[in-house]
C-alpha cells in the first residue's frame, strides 16, 4: 500500500529551476514524507487459496509472501513524483523533486510549469504525492511546420526527457532545444492506460511523432533573419531556399551588396576534386564561400576566396581532410557574399561603381571536377615569375633589361630599354613592373606581403587586419579565415552532432580527463559518455564511450579462442582424452591394457587386430559410415591379403611409434562407431558443408553441441561465437 502526503505551499520568486519538470521544495517537506511513508501499514499478506495442496511441489504465487519483503517495501521510492494542482483554476500537472532547498513554506516552480497551471509568486500551490506507473508509448504532436529541420526526433526526445524530466503529463507542452533553436511538442497520448501522467525513469518508452497537416507542413516558417556581428554584414534569409547547382554547368546569379546567395552542389564521385569558379560583371565585387555545412558565412565556412580581381577560384583537392571525410552528405554549401567596390577599379566610372555599391552584383558561377596537381590551393594565388625562371635567361645572344629584368636579344636591346625606362617603372619594394600611370595606385600592406592594387587594399584590411571576436567570447583574431578555422574546430559554441545521444549539440570546453582528451571527447561527450548499457554478450555495464573497446575485447577473445581438439577417430565427434591414440575415453576403451608396455607393441597389435576384423568381417551396424569397414563397403566376402595390406596403411595413419609416450598430433584412426555417434557426425559434416568450410569441423561439432542438435541455430552460433574465418 503506497504512503499519502500532500501540502500547500507559496510559489517563490520565479528562479530558473531546470529545463524540465523537476522542482525545490523545502527541507521540511523531505522530512513530512519520510514520516509519511514509515506510518503507512504494511501490505496484507495475500489471501490463502483452500485449493492449494501445501505438500506438492508445485509453486503457487499466492505463497510466496516473504515479512521481510513488506519491509523492503517500506523504503521511500524512487523517483518521487508529485502532482502539482493549482487550487485556484483546478488546473494540474505533474513533475519529480530536484531537491530540497527552498524556504519553509515555499516552492519553487520552472517558468513554463507555473505559466501552464497560470500561477504567479505569491500564488498559493497544492503539491501532492502521486506513485505513476511507469510510461511505455507517449505519442507527441509538433507545435509548428518547422520540425522537419530536426535531424533525429527520437534522438533529440530521448536526449531531452533523459536529462531533464520525470515525468510526462496529456496535454503538456515539451520544448526541446536543437543548436539555438527551440521546438515545441505537444503530449497527446500515454500508455499504459488511463494515461493522464506517467513516470519516465528507468524505463524503455517508445516514441511516435503525429506528423502536421499538409496545409501546416507547406506554411513559412519564421527564423531570425539579420544579423551583424563585428562590423561584418552576416545577414541572411532562411525563408529563400538554396539553389542547386549542377556540376559542369554555367549558372547566373545575383547578390545583394551585404547580403549572400546560396548554392548547393551535389558531389557523389569524392576519388576527384572540385574547382569553383566565379566570374564578376565589373564593378561589383563579392567573396566566394564553401562549407559541408548549411548555413554558409564569413563566420562559418572552410574554404573561401576573398580576391577582387578575375576570376575568383577554389580549387578542393580530393586529397582534402575536410572534403573527403564527409560521408554523412554529398552536398557541398557554396555562399557569394556581395560587395560594393572601395574605389573605381580598372577603369570603371565613378558612377557606375556608386551604383554597385547599392545595388547587386551578377555573376556566372561554374562548379567542374579537378583532377589536377594537388599543391594547387584556394584561394587562388597569382604566380609571380621568379629571377630563375625568366625565359632565355643567360641564353647566347641575350641581355638582360636594367629596368624590368627580362632578357631580351642584344640586336633590339637598345629600342626596348628606350622604351621601357620611358613606359614602365619597377617597384622598389616588390619589384613588380607597371606602367608609370599605375604606380600611385599600387599598394604594399604594412602587416604583411600583400601587394597589387588600390582598390583591394581596404577589403584586405577589413578581412585579414581587423578586429573579431567570437561568439563564444574566448578567442579574438584579426583575421577572419582564422575565426571561421577557430568556429570550426575548437571554439565552445560550435554545434557538433553528439556521438552517444546522437543530438546536435553545443561541444564545449575540452574534457576534463587526459583519456577522454586523447579520444577527441568535448565536454558534452565526455559527461554524455559516461551513461552505461548492458552487454549483450556478458551482461557487464558499460559505459557509452567504452563499448567500442569492450567489443574489441569481446572480439579478440572470440579469434584468440583455443580449438577444441576431436577424438582422432575419423568417424567419431567426442572430445579428445590424453592417451597414446588420441582418442576419446568411449573410443580408447578396448585397447587400455593394465600390464606395462613400454614399446607399444601390444596396444599395436590390437589395434591391427581391430583394423583385420573390420575390413574382413565388418561390424555388421546397418548404420555403418566407415570407409574401412567391411559392412559399410557392402562386401560380404575380402581377400585376406588385400585386407593386410590396407591394414598397414592405415596403421601408419595412427602414428604410433615404439618410443610414443603421449598422444600425437595429427594421428588419426578409423574405427566403427554406435549409431547416435554416426548420426552427430552426419549432422556435423552438413552443417559444415553448409557454412560452406568457413569454420573448421571442430567448431561445427561445439555448435551442435551448444544448440542440442538444431543445425540452424548451430549455424547462427557459428556467426556469433566461433572464430571469424581469415579473408
């Protein structure tokens, strides 16, 4: 019989309790329910059954009542789950206890618990003890059409009650969050019946999702659009779905100054890399992005060209850590984000470079397999002809230009220099030719060796020489490659799919143990890890981030496992004993004698006296398999001679020698067999035949003998615990 309590208390000061349903109550409330729970009776003994005879041996449950079982019972349960009723409205809920903490008189309840039951601080609550029953089948229905986005429903589910509830109440909403965005579900059904509220700890509780109607499916769905972070424009518009790019074909876009364009690109053959190629309608101007992930930003990407000058290109070797290893997705992300030209570049109007800063940017974007040198890297890099590289250098007949350093034949030197000091003039920091008209406009970055035009000079500034800070405001960079490398790899904030409870998580801090650190665990993983199973195979509990090596352990015992040795009789399927022959303790039975016989001459003989028999008489067992038995060949009458010859081949077969003291390893004998025997041995060479000679006969037999005899279940066993065949 389960114990009764029940209190008022003040609802506190609205505190963030826990995501779930769990909530505070006072240190006198704990102490109410211990009391609570020793002063309820007993339960009754059960009632005696006149028709049960005491002197049988058939066990009856009515009479299996055990005093110290009542006792047991006496212990406060766990968990403990409350209803929580609001007298004023008669509305209720149900939720389990964090801990006991709170003020006397008061509780404290989670936000959404006390908006549902339409409670506010000061509100009088009524708390109730209420044993569920523990839940098995909970059906949810989505709030909104933008539930599709979740990667895993009964993953992110489990994930959420696991962590955070104890309970599941009909009607009830439950938020579960994936990365930053909330979803919302409703309880519609529970089981088992009646299922107004059920218990959810320790228990397996099946999950179905009631999909939305057609209608709400096709609806918008509402996703922050802007943003801006670090002067950086990163806004962007979910409500507009990327296009598809096909590879090898020439598709059109246009982008918005501060904005992107998304593209998606299928990519099924990974053996070839890909080369991304962007050609801008002058004056505009925009940065080429890819990424495995969705959505693609200056923030968030792999790789990138930031160039202003034609084309832009992104050459992704199939070599690539990053492009190779994606094996969840096919699809690559590709994001151009625009942008208005600093200057008029190359020759552009005033005007038109004004109206571009605006207004949008066109350009053709062509996505082809690469099968080039891999050393080719992206973004692209313009190649510089070095001093040892110029053609005709040294060669007969050549000079070499004081001005511009090429080598030209002396025949015209003098007309070239006339018009090369005249044009042309050499940077004194880079040494890169120009035209004279081009020097003011030539730029050197004063934090690295960039040099080339005016006008990508405040662009290279901005990218590589600013100032940005993570979202997760640990790391600050100058550079925005480097904070979209950071975002990637071990910045707190970064979403990763969790490897134990398979949700999309933040990663966190690194671990906090050196083991879990070698792994490559986050934080979330390391604690997300240490939740145990059950092995099947040992019934052992282990941990999550510990399976893999467990069944490696599990695996190396099963190859490492000694063969079972067989008695050395060919028709024989028992297990091998020591003794000279190698038989087994049936088979070996005629032939031990009590006198000594330290040559084995007498145990020989027998043996050869055995052997004649058999191939002039026969056992005449109508069952019979021995190929070198009389009855088995069907032969009713055999020359003697024949038969003493044969004997001694197949005594040598035996590999008993005068100075044998033990057993020898790969004697075998050919001796005739009762009739159970005969049949195993049939039963084995099938089964063996079946497996196709996978596993050896030994394996085969232990199989049958584990089974009792049943060939598919041996063969199943075979699959399960026999040594793997080598390949």
């Amino acid at each position: 019989m389960s114990f009764t309590w029940s209190a008022t208390f003040v609802v506190g000061a609205t505190i963030k309790v826990s995501k779930g349903d769990k909530i505070i109550l006072p240190q006198a409330a704990l102490e109410s329910i211990i009391q609570a729970n020793i002063s309820a009776p007993p339960p009754p003994p059960p009632e005696l059954d006149p028709s049960y005879d005491p002197t049988s041996w058939e066990d009856h449950p009515q009479h299996n009542y055990n005093p110290f079982n009542a006792t047991k019972s006496q212990e406060l349960p766990s968990p403990l789950t409350f209803q929580i009723r609001n007298p004023a409205n008669r509305l209720l809920t149900h939720g389990g206890v964090k801990e006991f903490s709170a003020k006397d008189g008061q509780v404290h309840l989670p936000e959404w618990m006390m908006n549902s039951l339409s409670l506010a601080p000061g509100d009088q609550v009524m708390v109730k003890y209420t044993a569920l029953s523990k839940g098995t089948w909970a059906k949810f229905r989505p709030l909104s059409a933008d539930y599709i986005e979740i990667l895993d429903f009964r993953a992110l589910l489990e994930a959420a009650l696991r962590s955070n509830y104890t309970t599941l109440t009909r009607g009830e909403v439950l938020k579960v969050h994936q990365g930053t965005k909330e979803f919302g579900f409703v309880v519609e059904e529970l089981k088992p019946d009646p299922g107004e509220a059920v218990c959810i700890t320790d228990t397996d509780l099946e999950v179905d999702i009631e999909p939305l109607d057609t209608e709400m499916q096709d609806g918008p769905s509402t996703v922050n659009g802007d943003q801006k972070q670090n002067g950086v424009g990163s806004k962007f518009s979910r409500t507009n779905t990327d296009q598809a790019l096909k590879i090898g074909f020439d598709a059109q876009g246009s982008v918005a100054v501060e904005e992107y364009q998304r593209w998606t690109v299928d990519i099924p053959n990974r053996t070839s890399g890909i080369q991304v190629t962007v050609q801008v309608d002058e004056p505009g101007d925009l940065d080429v992005l890819i990424s495995t992930k969705s959505p693609v930003t200056l923030q968030d990407h792999i790789w990138a060209n930031f160039d202003s000058l034609e084309p832009r290109t992104i050459v992704i070797p199939a070599s690539d850590q990053d492009y190779s290893a994606q094996q969840n997705s096919q699809v690559l992300y590709i994001a151009t984000y625009g942008r208005a030209p600093s200057t008029a570049a190359f020759g552009s109007s005033s005007s038109a470079a004004a109206s571009s800063s605006t207004g949008t940017v066109n350009y053709s974007i062509l996505v082809q397999y690469y099968d080039g040198d891999s050393t080719t890297s992206s973004p692209a890099i313009k190649h510089v002809v070095s001093k040892d590289e110029m053609p005709n250098k040294g060669a007969p007949g050549y000079q070499e230009c004081t001005n511009c350093g090429s080598w030209i034949p002396e025949r015209t030197m003098v007309l070239h220099s006339n018009f090369c000091h005249r044009n042309n003039v050499k940077c004194e920091r880079c040494g890169e030719v120009m035209k004279k008209d081009e020097l003011p406009n030539h730029f050197h970055c004063d934090h690295c060796d960039k040099h080339g035009h005016i006008s990508e000079q405040k662009k290279h500034m901005e990218i590589y020489h600013g100032w940005y800070q993570c979202s997760c405001e640990r790391f600050e960079t100058a550079s925005l490659p480097e904070l979209a490398l950071h975002r990637r790899t071990d910045c707190q904030d970064r979403f990763i799919i969790c490897r134990y409870c398979f949700t999309l998580v933040q990663q966190g801090a690194p671990a906090s143990n050196a083991r879990d650190l070698i792994r490559g665990l986050s934080s979330h993983e390391s604690y997300c890890g240490d939740r145990t199973i059950q092995c099947q195979k040992c019934s052992q509990m282990v941990s999550l981030k510990d399976v893999q090596v467990h069944a490696q352990h599990h695996e190396y015992q099963r190859q490492n496992q000694v063969t079972p040795q067989l008695c050395s009789n060919q028709n024989c399927v028992r297990s091998k004993s020591k003794n000279i022959l190698g038989l087994c303790q049936l088979c070996f039975g005629p032939y031990w004698i009590p006198t000594e016989d330290p040559k084995n001459q007498k145990l020989i003989q027998r043996l050869a006296r055995k052997y004649h028999t058999q191939l002039m008489q026969g056992c005449e067992n109508s069952w019979c398999r021995n190929k070198y038995c009389a009855t088995s060949r069907g032969s009713l009458e055999a020359d003697g001679t024949k038969a003493a010859t044969e004997m001694m081949g197949i005594l040598k077969e035996a590999k008993i020698g005068a100075t044998t003291t033990v057993a020898v390893e790969g004697g075998k004998t050919w001796l005739c067999v009762d009739e159970g025997t005969t049949r195993k041995r049939v039963m084995v060479e099938l089964l063996f035949e079946s497996m196709t000679g996978q596993y050896a006969i030994e394996w085969c037999v232990k199989a049958l003998d584990a089974e009792k005899s049943d060939l598919e279940a041996a063969a199943q066993w075979l699959n399960q615990h026999a040594p793997r065949p080598s390949k």
